[in-house]
C-alpha cells in the first residue's frame, strides 16, 4: 500500500492505475548498475565503471566553458531551430548536410518515429540490437518486425529487405550495439533502393569505426543517420542528439517535437565539443588501442567490434553470472542478457581508462 493511497479521498485507488497504457504496464529501459551500489555491496572503492560505452575522459573543456556561458543567458528561451548547433555542425560535418536535434539520439528517434509512425504501421527492426527503437515504436502502437542478424551477426540485406520492404521505418544500427558489428556500405546501398520506407541507420559508435556512411545522404532521399554527443564527444549528461535528414524532412520532425526541444546550456556544450577535434582524434586512438588489446588479450572469445566496447562470449557462464563476478572484483559490465534474440552468454564491455580496462583484463582472465 503506497502512501498515497492512504490519504487518497477519490475512493478510486483500485481503477486509477488503469489509466496508464498497456504499453507502459511493465518492462522499459535496462539501465546500468551504479558505481556506488557496487561500492556499497562489495565494499570496494576501486571501481570500473564499462557498462554504459560512456566516454570515461571529462567533457572538453570548450564544451564546459560554452556550457556555463550559456546558462548565463537561461533566462531567454533557445532558438527553436537550434540554428548555432546546426551550423556548427555543418562546419563540422560539410555544408551540404541537413540536421535535426534532439534531447539524445534516443529523443531523435522518439520524435522521428511519432513524426512517421501511426497506430498499427510497422516498424522493422534488426536484432538482436539497441532496445529503445522498440519502446519508441510500441510507444506509437506501431506493429514491430523483427529482422534477426546471421550467426555472426551480420545483416542478411536480402532477408532485411523481404521483411522491412513495406514499412514505414526500420531501424539498423552500425556499429550494431551490442555485438559490434558493422555493416558494409554496398549492403546499406541494398536495402535503401529496395525499401519503400525509411531507413533509420544508428550511428551512435561509427566514428570508432573505418566506415563513413555520410556521403549516401547526397544520393538517397529516404536515409536518416542518427548520431550522438554522448559517447566520442563525452557529453553523455548533457543529452545531444542529432540526425543527418534528407532536406524534405526536417519542417515535418520539426512540427512533431516538442516545441523547445533541446536546450541552450547543452547545446552551446555541444558547439565548444565540436569546435575541439583534438579531443575526439585522442579518443578514437584510446579505443582502438584497447580494442586491439580486448581482442589479443581476453580469454574468451571477442565479437569483431568497430565500436568503443566489444561483446564477449563468457560461456560456460551465463552473462548474468560473469557480470555478478566481475562486480565481485570492482567491474561493472553490461549482461546481454535483456537484449531480445541473444542467448544469455555474452556481456558488452566498453573501453574505459588505462586503469580501469587493466582492472577488467585481470579480472575476467582471473574467472
Ligand atoms: C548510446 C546510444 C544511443 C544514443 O544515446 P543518446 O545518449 O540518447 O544520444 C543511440 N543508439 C545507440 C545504439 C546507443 O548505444
């Protein structure tokens, strides 16, 4: 009995909880467990924080510096367009782009798919994969098309294609979280000429990758690239999200999204971490390095990874056990186990620091 309810005069205390969706009734977002709950039960202090593919470095410091100045100026609502940080990543980026912001990529997504997405159309997504495509699109009342990767993870484009042809989006993520995997240019090329809807393609990890998907916005008109501040950038807290739209797209999403969506303190945070590309070289070259070494050195099997993290297969345990284990010895990784279409014998670890990713190293080869 909750306290509320003893004070509830209404009488309706047993109908009320009715109201919510039957959408909202149970499961959502898998989070991470926290530093200091691990502390608190093992009594450790020295803790490695790899479950969340956090950037583990502090934001650059253009990026802290723009941030306070902005909140200077709070007062006064953000430009609804964000007009600084769209062109501030047209600087970036090249000028023949055209963006879309958000509060993350995960508010992108949620705002692209309420600006497509009516009750009943489908919704393809390939898995096993990123959960929140699904919660966004069952959020819409959408019909969900799961496309399941190969064996090794790799899309089947054919298979993506049979399944995904009539929807009005699908959802593809490379570097694919949590396996790694990355998808070859002539098989995104594939799907986007066989499909008559949108291809989302999350590239929340693609500047840990070879690959460069961008140049495919000058020739398809029905491509989305979902990218983030949160992981190269370390601007996780500040929650900024952008996407790559084809020019016919954006007064539509526009419309759709809240009215002031993201806001000024994090984007002027955004703008100075865009400004800063020394920052992001020396990130991309700390995960490769460890990347390389998580591969050489773990003593299971690791999943090729273009991402800041890789996915390890820990049987004979489940992946529910070696993350208990691992927490034993100070390290927090992520179980696969919550992710639809993987058995549960893997976890997803992400490149911290050097200290962090030694302590990992020697734990998990300790199991
Ligand atoms: C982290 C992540 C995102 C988005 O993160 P935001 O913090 O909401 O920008 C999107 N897709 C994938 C696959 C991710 O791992």
């Amino acid at each position: 009995m909750t306290r509320e309810s003893k004070r509830d005069r209404s009488g309706k205390e047993a109908s009320v909880q009715d109201l919510v969706r039957s959408c909202y009734r149970s499961g959502g977002y898998v989070f991470a467990s926290k530093a200091e709950d691990i502390s608190e039960k093992y009594g450790t202090t020295r803790i490695a924080r790899l479950a969340s593919n956090e950037n583990p470095r502090s934001p650059p410091e253009r990026a802290i510096e723009q941030g306070c100045r902005a909140l200077a100026d709070a007062n006064r609502y953000p430009d609804e367009t964000m007009r600084s940080l769209t062109k501030a990543l047209r600087l970036y980026h090249g000028n023949d782009y055209s963006f879309v912001t958000g509060v993350g990529m995960d508010g992108v997504i949620e705002t692209l798919t309420r600006t497509l997405v009516d009750p009943g159309d489908g919704v393809a997504i390939s898995t096993p994969t990123f959960s929140f495509y699904r919660l966004a699109a069952l959020a819409q009342a959408a019909q969900v098309v799961e496309i399941p990767r190969g064996p090794d993870f790799s899309v089947d484009p054919e298979l993506f294609v049979r399944k995904a042809g009539k929807v009005k989006i699908s959802f593809l993520c490379s570097p694919n979280n949590p396996t790694g995997t990355v998808t070859p240019i002539p098989d995104i090329e594939h799907i986007l000429t066989h499909i008559d809807g949108i291809l989302f393609l999350d590239c929340a990890y693609v500047e840990f990758s070879d690959t460069d998907y961008r140049p495919l916005m000058q020739e398809y008109t029905n491509l989305v690239i979902g990218r983030t501040m949160s992981k190269v950038f370390a601007l996780a807290g500040a929650r900024v999200g952008y996407a790559f739209v084809p020019s016919w797209l954006a007064p539509f999403y526009l419309r759709a999204s809240t009215p002031f969506v993201l806001n000024a303190i994090s984007a002027q945070a955004a703008i100075g971490a865009l400004e800063e590309r020394s920052f992001v070289d020396e990130t991309i070259a700390h995960a490769r390095y460890w990347r390389k070494r998580y591969e050489d050195e773990i003593k299971y099997p690791v999943f090729p990874s273009g991402a800041n993290f890789v996915m390890v297969d820990v049987a004979p345990f489940t992946g529910d056990e070696m993350v208990a284990l691992l927490a034993e010895q100070g390290v927090i990784v992520r179980s696969c186990a919550s992710f639809t279409g993987l058995a549960n014998k893997y976890i997803r670890v992400s490149i911290g620091l050097d200290r962090e990713n030694e302590q990992f190293l020697a734990a998990i080869n300790s199991i």
